[in-house]
C-alpha cells in the first residue's frame, strides 16, 4: 500500500528539463560582486566608534551622579546590589511563572559593592596616614557599627556638595566614612579607579565585569544612550550609535520590550526570552508543524518565485 | 588483506558512502533543473560570499588585535568593511530564509536542511552580538551593560558573562564562527545531496 503523498511534507519527482549551471563561476561572480558592495559602503558610510565612557570622565562631567551612585553601592540601594544572582543573593530575580532560572543557578559570579566597589580600590591607593586608619577602622568594626555609619553617612549625603573638586559631606557619627568616600571621589578623578577595578583579579586582564556594573548603575552611560536612541524604549538593542542600521536582525526580539506587559514589567527580560525561545523552535520546526507548514502552498507566494516554470506548463 | 576485509575497513565503508551520497557530479553539479530560475536563489549564494568578506575582514583585524582599529585609518576602513559585510550577510540571509520558506523548501526529505540554515541564522546572531559587545567602545559598553539583564535572567549569565570582554571576544572571533562556519557547509552539502526543492505540483494546490 502506497503513502499518500502530503503536498506539505512530500515533494513531487522532477521529470523535467535542466539546463547549464557553473557553481564555481556563480561563486566567484558573487564573491566578486559582494567584496566591491563592501568597499563602496566602507568608503561611503565607515562605521562608527565612539570613545568608551571612564570613571574619570563619568566623576568629572557629572560628579553628583558619580558620588550618589558611589553612595548607593555603599548602602545597598544600587542596582547591582540588589540585582540577585549571578551576582549576589539580594533578590529572587526573574521569574517566569515558577521557573526562578537565575536563583537556581545561584551567584557564580559574585559580586560585593562595598568591597568591590569602594574598599578594594581604596587599598589599592599608595598609603596615606588618614585613609589607612580609616580602612582598618572600617575592618575591625563590627557589622552593626558599618551598618550605623552607612546610615549616619546616607542621611547627611542628602546635602552632598562638590567643593573646589573634593566631596562633602558634613556627616557625624558616620566613622571613617566621610574620609573614605572623598578618597574614592578623587580616586575616580584621577582615573585611577578605571585602573583598580579591572586589575582586582592580577596584573592582565580582559573582564570588565566590575566596571561596567559601576557605570550602569548611574544615569550618565544611559544618559548619553538616550540622546543616542539607544535605549530600550527607543529600540536600542537593535541600534549602535550614529546613523548605522546596527542589529536589525534583532528587531523582533527589541519589538517585545515595546509591548506591555514586557516594557513595564518586572520580569520583562524572561518573557522576551521566553517567546523568542518559543519562536525560534517554531522556526525551527516548522517542516513538522501542521499549519504553519502550510501557509507557503496556501498563500501561493510560490507562483511568483517559479514563475516561469509555472507559465511553461501546458 | 583480503579484498573483504579492506571493504569492512571504516575508511573504505566511509568514502563508500560518501561517494555514494555525494557523487562529484551532485556535489559539483554542471547543470540544474529548469525551475531553478528566480531571483530569489541569488541569495543563497549571497550569504556564502558575505560570510566570506565577513571572515576574511575579521582575519584582517586579528592580525593586529583588537585595539587597532580605534587607532588606525587603515584598522578604522578594515573594521568598516567587517561590519557592511556583515549587514549584507543578514541581509541576504534573511531573505534567502523568507524565499525558501515560501518555497516550503523542507519538502522532499530535506527537514535537516531546513533546521541547519534556522540554526545557522541563530548562530549568526549570537556571533554578531558578541562582536557587537567586543568593540571595546561606547557601543560595547551601553549593548553588554542592556544585553546582561536578559541573559541572565535565563540563568546562562552565570556562565556566558556578556560584560567579560576577553570571553566574549573568543567565543566571537573563534567558537561561534567555528560553528557558523561547520553548519554552513553541513547545510551547503545537504542541499548538495538532496537537490533544490521542485515546485508545487498544480494538483496540490487545493489538496487539504
């Protein structure tokens, strides 16, 4: 008995013609043809380059983000330090529906604010009689005397000024804290703390982890990816800077961040994964989905595409 | 040896099948059926000379690491010519992806044909967003810092950290390529071994 033959699954024999085919010269042809489109939009267009943000460029041109944000890595209020895994265990994270992916796999990637942030580079600094005082007062303190001090030196950061190039804050009670976060202040601006956050883990390294995650948590990066149309809202995964076409092929994964509920809520990154993940096994699968296999012989795109084989038939 | 035991021999049981498969003629073919003419199948072999340009470019920019083209004119061009080859490179894919989807082209026993060039796309994807985030620029800073939330709310931060530059610049310039480059030619060849898909027949056009 024979199969029946499924027009979307099947494919009928061929038992018509052929005619002349040069693989190597349509190759070549192409090859040719692809490598002066490129050179003409390289000398017609180039390609963008714009410098990458310092720490010392961020402390200089907008010193009261640099310093509240320095402020919310000391507290615990910065993005980083309430981010949850891979980083810390602040938060639960994503989730998508009980899937919690990123708790599960826990922080392999640990990261400590304070002490990643503010104290490890401050001991990096030659040593100065006040700082060093300053963070051995820090390290023999109990937990609940830190504690005090951040929240004495919170509260008075309220009125927290830049004067003559130095941080103020007329903190009391706030321990070595006033000291320590005017050092790390000028650290920033001599640009020796781009240097210490990357050199943490030995003289050569490529992992910008640390830094990057610094920057982020302030406005300043996102300030200038805004007038950029860089931001999410403004599709900016898909964009880079300048008049480029960027990552188009990432426009329908930058469309879901525009749809609520993923552009307002709390677990927006997961559910873009989620349905791109769907889609791309759909995509995938496609030869053995009913339906969706169909839609080519349906819409009959086809006809245009074999035209001419079509308009020879009798 | 006997003749029996060099035919029970992988090499030989090997290149029989091979030879079988992929004769020279299929694999080298000199002529094709008559349907194959549409413009839609100058993308195909679009693709293949964009990744070309694209691989050729990135090996150009290897040669002097990854800092010089922020400091040469020369490196500046070369880098251009990296990224326009790469826009024609998803340009042509996409639309070669769109064409053989209109074509219903995984019918006839070619679904691995199908499922190879989807996840040959995919990888291309994931090797330019890693190259997008080695740039060590404005760009590489702003797209890592955006791109680490949804990584890692899948989990897979944990361990493909986008904000490494020196992990992703070897996944970009030798993992993904590899595998965009290995697929590529597993998909070339299967579309070698089965053929171009023919038309629908007119009879099937109403079926179902």
């Amino acid at each position: 008995m024979t199969k029946a033959f499924r027009p979307d699954v099947d494919a009928p024999e061929w038992k018509g013609g052929y005619s002349p085919y040069d693989i190597v010269k349509e190759g070549i042809i192409a090859v040719v043809i692809v490598s002066i489109l490129t050179v003409l939009l390289s000398v017609a267009f180039g390609s963008p380059d714009d410098p990458s943000i310092t720490i010392k460029a961020w402390s200089t041109n907008a010193p009261m983000d640099f310093a509240t944000t320095a402020l919310s890595e000391l507290n615990g209020t910065s993005g980083s330090a309430g981010y949850g895994a891979p980083y810390n265990n602040a938060s639960t994270g994503q989730q998508l529906g009980p899937l919690r992916l990123a708790k599960w796999v826990g922080d392999r990637i640990p990261v400590n604010t304070v002490n990643d942030f503010i104290i490890d580079p401050l001991k990096s600094l030659p040593k100065q009689p006040a700082l060093t005082a300053d963070l051995s007062q820090w390290s023999s303190a109990s937990v609940s005397a830190r504690a005090g001090w951040v929240k004495n030196y919170s509260q008075a950061a309220n009125k927290m000024q830049i004067v003559s190039g130095q941080l103020v804050v007329n903190a009391t009670n706030a321990g070595p804290l006033p000291v320590m976060m005017a050092d790390l202040f000028q650290m920033a601006r001599t640009g020796a703390l781009d240097q210490a956050l990357v050199t943490q883990n030995g003289f050569y390294t490529s992992d910008y982890t640390l830094p990057l995650l610094f920057l982020a948590d302030g406005t300043y990066l996102s300030n200038i990816a805004q007038k950029q149309h860089l931001t999410g809202d403004q599709w900016g995964m898909m964009n880079e800077t300048g008049n480029y076409p960027g990552q188009a092929w990432l426009w329908l994964y930058t469309f879901w961040y525009q749809v609520t509920p993923m552009n307002s809520s709390g677990n927006g990154d997961i559910l873009v994964w989620g349905i791109m993940m769907v889609l791309s096994a759909g995509l995938l699968l496609t030869p053995f989905i009913p339906g969706l296999r169909s839609i080519p012989r349906k819409t009959r795109v086809y006809r245009l595409i074999w035209r001419e084989h079509y308009r020879s038939l009798p | 040896m006997s003749t029996t035991e060099i035919d029970r021999q992988w090499t030989t049981r090997l290149r029989k099948r091979v030879a079988g498969k992929l004769p020279p003629e299929k694999l080298l073919p000199d002529t094709q059926p008559t349907y194959v003419s549409s413009w839609i199948y100058v993308f195909g072999v679009t693709t293949l000379a964009a990744l070309g340009v694209v691989i050729a470019t990135g090996c150009l920019l290897a040669i002097r690491g990854p800092q010089w083209w922020h400091t040469s004119s020369v490196g500046h061009f070369v880098n251009s010519m990296h990224l326009w080859s790469v826009e024609i490179f998803f340009f042509a894919m996409v639309i070669h992806l769109w064409g053989k989807y209109f074509m219903a082209a995984w019918r006839g026993g070619r679904a691995l044909t199908w499922m190879t060039g989807v996840v040959t796309f995919l990888t291309s994807i994931a090797t330019a967003f890693t190259g997008y985030v080695s740039q060590s620029n404005f760009d590489s800073q702003w797209i890592s810092t955006q791109a680490k939330d949804g990584i890692n709310s899948t989990g897979a931060g944990a361990f493909w950290n986008v904000l490494n530059l020196g992990q992703m610049l070897m996944w970009h310039i030798v993992l993904l390529p590899l595998a965009a480059v290995v697929l590529t030619v597993l998909h070339v060849l299967l579309v070698r071994v089965k053929g171009v898909v023919p038309p629908f027949e007119k009879t099937t056009e109403v079926a179902q």
